[in-house]
C-alpha cells in the first residue's frame, strides 16, 4: 500500500498487523497471505469531538478484488465504526447477484456491501437501502436486520400497533430462516456502481448462484455523479451503414476523462448482423468490448450443442449474446446469462476469456499471487485442477461440449459442413419453449406491441370519471 498523509501534509504512522482473530473456522493466514500494513489516521470523533484513531487495512477478496476496511474507534467516549469501500472506481456497469440459500452453509458465504448497494431478502419482504459499506457473510446480514428491526418494537407497540404486528411477523420469519428452518430462499445484492458481491462456489449449480451485469439508467448514473455524455453521430437519415465504423464522444467508466467509444456493424454469414463496440482510453488504458444483436424478439429460444473433437472445432467462430448461459460439462464450466457480456470470437478464445478472467479474480493477488486472504489450500487445489482442464481443451489435448441455450436466439456457432444449409454432423442447434422465468428476466410477459392502444381507453375512461 502506498504511503498515506494526512492533511496538512503530515507522514501517517504505519502500524504492522496483528495477529488474525478468527471464529474457528479459518486459520490464521500465512506468512506468504499475510495482509499488507494496517495505516492509522488521527481523525475527528463525530460523537464527543475529540481525537479517535481510523485504521484502515486493504486487502484482497477472493474471487472479487481488493477493498479498503476502514475501522474507527475513539478513546474518549468509546464510539466505534466499521466501514467498507471499493478501492477502485465505479465500474463499467451495474451488478446484481442473487443466492439461493438452501443449507446452513450458505450462511457462511462472504458478502462485499458497497456503499451504493442494496440487499434484499425475497421471501422475508425486507430490502436493506444503499448505506455503509460492509464486509460481512450471509448470517451476519440478516442478524443485522432482525436486530434493527427489534431495537424499535417497544416504541411501536405503543405508537402504531399494526406495524408493530406486521413487523413481529416478520422478525419471526427471520428467526426461522437464521435457525435453518424455512430452506429454500433467496438473497440478492444490487449495486449500480457494480462494487459489491457474493462469494461463489464452482460446486454451484445453475440457479444457485447467478450474476447479472446491466447498464445503468440516467437516474442512477446521477445519482452515482456520472454523467451521460455518449452522442450520436450517424448519417442524416439514421441509418447505419454495414462495414462502416462510427465513432461517438464517451466518458471513460475508469476514469472519467473523455475518450472515444468506436461502433461498427457486421454481416454475420447465415445468421444476422450484429454491432461490435469498442471502447479505449488514452489517460488510464481502460479497454471494453462488446457485441449487441438486433432485430425482432423470436418466438422461441434456441439452443446450439456443439461437440469438439478436434483441434479445428477450436477455430469456429462463436457468438455468445449477453442473454446467453454457456455450459461445458466435461470441464464443470457454467457461465450465467449477463456474465461476461457479448462475446464475437471463436471457441479458443471464448475459454481463453473465461480462463483468464477467473484466474485473474482467484489468484492474481497482489506478487503473491496465492489467491487473497482467506482462501484455503482445499479450495485453491480444487481452483488449480479446474483450469489445468480448461487449459487441456484450450490446446485441443481432450474433447469437450459447448452448449449455448439462448432465450433470444441471439447465440451462433459457425457450422463446417461444405454446404451451410446442411447439417454439421458435431453440432446440433433446436428451438424451445421459453420458461416463465426467461419470459419475466427478459421483460417479455407483459410486454405487448399490437393493439396496444385498447388497454388505455378503459384506463382513460376511469380517469376521467375521477375528475
């Protein structure tokens, strides 16, 4: 960590680390995971005004990045405060992670709350707004809320007896949850500024685990401080020209000089076009890309099953749309709907992406490289035989399955039939009914685009009435 100062120019004292305390369930880290120094600050009490201590430590979350704890405590009046921050900026887009509890280990998963997060529990009812950061796990979350929610009861038993029902209710449906007693449910974390996040585990299957990145709307691009500065600047008419690049005036997510966001749209060979977007910046070397799909919504999904058996399969191209979940079952790959964006490349470099964006997240921490603090020796073994396997179909050494299933049908795997219009005996593509759930994730069930305008006349009807 880089030396700090305080304000009037001062050298902060660097204090060494002590030793970790734990609950029993991890060890102290290594010498080799040891975190870095824990800087002190002299700073304000906002409770009695005097001089308390700040001591902040910045260390590295396993799977995530790294983040900056900051702890206060005053001598004087005893007050204390705990805080977590993102020791990045914003990034590109927003996220949200959603876990399905289903057994008392769950509780234990490890939670980054950014300050601009939101947490919900589903069947509890109960949202935790954007506030304090924290580094806590699952339990702790919902202790939190049933905590906060107790500490007023008294008051609102006399005050407003209804809420007061309401609220016991619902504090003993927590209780049921903490106790291990109401398996299934659901916990989700939203943050716009994409900062927060829920420890994953590669024993996860498909909806237990999910991740989900989405654009930020104006309002929470303001609410944030960015600003929307991306114009356009197409031909007179509107129309894009195929092959043709454009270039729009854009403000770097990293680091919010300007820069240049580039566009082009491409002719995708039986299938349809697509436009790629590029963004680089020259102040900080940020670099983005992305592929978006056009045209009308299908009326069914599709799913393309692709088998590879020899090195070739490895060079067919591959689009992979941002509504599109990835599956290799030979090498325990799934990569859910909105992970990873739009991807334009072939099958190697489609696992390359995968391969290096994971490991980067699980070991490249710091020189080390071991993997952040608390990652234990069972799990990095268990990370280590994952990408020797995918480093093995990577180099064509073993066969393997891609499967792409695409509510949208945005998804395509070029075929090496000499004929294009003829089967490719190693890959099979079928249309399917979409779920309820791909329907309501997708915004399609209330969606209608004919005859739209009947539904407002009873509406209007109704208002005008209520004049």
């Amino acid at each position: 960590m880089s030396q700090l100062f305080n304000p009037i120019g001062e050298k902060v004292e660097q204090v060494a680390p002590k030793d970790a305390q734990t609950n029993g369930e991890n060890a102290p880290p290594t010498e080799q995971d040891e975190p870095g120094p824990v800087e002190e600050i002299e700073s304000l009490c906002m409770n009695c005004h005097k001089n308390g201590t700040t001591r902040l430590l910045l260390t590295q979350i396993p799977y995530f990045r790294e983040i900056i704890i900051m702890s206060f405590s005053c001598d004087h009046c005893g007050f204390q405060n705990n805080e977590v921050q993102p020791a990045g900026t914003f990034q590109l887009k927003g996220v949200h992670y959603e876990l399905r509890l289903t057994s008392m280990a769950d509780f234990e998963r490890q939670v980054v709350k950014s300050d601009t997060a939101t947490v919900n529990f589903v069947e509890l009812d109960v949202e935790v707004p954007a506030g304090r950061g924290q580094l806590t796990n699952i339990e702790g979350l919902l202790s939190t809320i049933l905590d906060d929610l107790e500490s007023g009861q008294e008051q609102r038993k006399e005050q407003a007896p209804d809420v007061y029902t309401k609220i016991e209710e619902i504090i003993a449906k927590g209780k049921k949850m903490l106790a291990g007693e109401a398996f299934p449910f659901r916990v989700s974390v939203d943050d716009p500024a994409g900062n927060s996040f829920i420890t994953p585990d590669m024993r996860d299957g498909v909806g237990k685990w999910e991740k989900r990145e989405y654009l930020r709307t104006p309002e929470q691009n303001e609410a944030l401080g960015l600003t929307d500065t991306v114009k356009t600047d197409l031909t007179e008419d509107g129309d894009i020209i195929p092959d043709q690049v454009y270039q729009f005036p854009a403000s770097c997510p990293g680091c919010m000089h300007p820069c240049t966001t580039n566009m082009k749209m491409v002719d995708i060979p039986h299938f349809r076009q697509v436009v790629i977007m590029n963004t680089t910046c020259d102040d900080c070397g940020y670099k983005s890309n992305d592929i978006k799909t056009g045209g009308e919504i299908p009326e069914k999904g599709k799913r393309v099953t692709l088998h590879v058996t020899k090195p070739e399969d490895l060079a067919r191209d591959i689009l992979k749309s941002e509504s599109c979940e990835l599956e290799c079952p030979e090498l325990s790959l799934s990569v859910n709907p909105g992970t990873l964006g739009g991807r334009f490349t072939t099958v190697e470099g489609l696992l390359t992406q995968v391969r290096e964006d994971l490991h980067n997240q699980i070991f490249q921490t710091g020189d080390s490289g071991s993997g952040g603090d608390s990652l234990s020796a069972e799990e990095k073994t268990r990370w280590s035989d994952f990408f020797a396997g995918l480093g093995s179909a990577i180099k064509g050494e073993r066969e393997f399955t891609v499967i792409l299933t695409d509510p949208m049908a945005s998804s395509y795997v070029q075929s090496l039939a000499d004929d294009p219009s003829q089967p490719d005996d190693q890959m099979t593509v079928e249309e399917y009914d979409r779920t309820d759930e791909e329907e309501e994730e997708l915004g399609l069930k209330d969606m209608k685009t004919e005859n739209y305008a009947e539904d407002a006349e009873p509406a209007k009807k109704e208002e005008e009435k209520a004049r």
